[in-house]
C-alpha cells in the first residue's frame, strides 16, 4: 500500500514538475515521515501529511486527501483510485501498474524505481 501512495505522490508532482516527458526526479522518505523530491530539471519541494490525513506538497500547494471510497483526490481536481487488480488509474487517464521487478509502470511510458536504500527514481 505505501508503494501505491507513493506512487500517487509521484504521479502527482511529475504532472506539475515539467512538461518535458524526459524530467527525471528522486524521491526519498526521512524518518518523519515526510518525502523530499529533487528533479534533474532544478525543482525539488517536500510532501508532507498532516494528522487529519491530507499530504500537501510544499512546492506547488497541491493537497491529496483519501476519501471514504478509498479515491485519493487532488485539489487540482485530478482523482486516482485502486482497481481490484491493484493497479491505479488516475483520471488524466493513465493507468500505473506494479511489474513483477517491482518497479511501476504508467501507460504514459513513465518508469519509477526503487532502489536498496528506498530512493524512487522516476523517469
């Protein structure tokens, strides 16, 4: 389940990072809790969430809450939602996948990866 909230959190920030496909960030959680991001394009914020649940990103002041269906919805008005197979689809119409290598795939071409420390790579 962490993996499918990060990938959230991924999906979310790359739609406001760049509009180039090519933008590569890494992710990483300290001990708080809190996921930092830096991108190859300069940007870099952090994702916090607060105790009533709702994570908002200290760059772009996009806010993720889950509702009680389970959808997590953005204040951009973009939803993403867990289908039974595990996969999540996000309303742009993306739909990310978890491979058997572990790494998530979107039908978008975006690749993120995890490595021994933790740090997701997106590309």
């Amino acid at each position: 389940m962490k993996q499918i909230i990060m990938c959230i959190f991924v999906v979310g920030c790359s739609n406001f990072l760049s509009d180039k496909v090519e933008a590569s960030c890494t992710y990483s959680t300290d001990v708080l809790g809190n996921t930092h991001y830096r991108c190859n394009t300069g940007e870099s914020g952090t994702i916090k969430t607060d105790v009533l649940g709702t994570s908002r990103d200290s760059r772009t002041g996009v806010t993720w809450k889950t509702d009680v269906l389970g959808t997590v919805r953005a204040s951009n008005g973009t939803t993403y939602r867990t289908d039974v197979l595990g996969n999540v689809r996000s309303s742009t119409g993306v739909t990310y996948r978890t491979d058997v290598l572990g790494n998530i795939r979107g039908t978008d071409g975006t690749v993120c990866s995890t490595d021994v420390l933790g740090k997701m790579t997106c590309r």
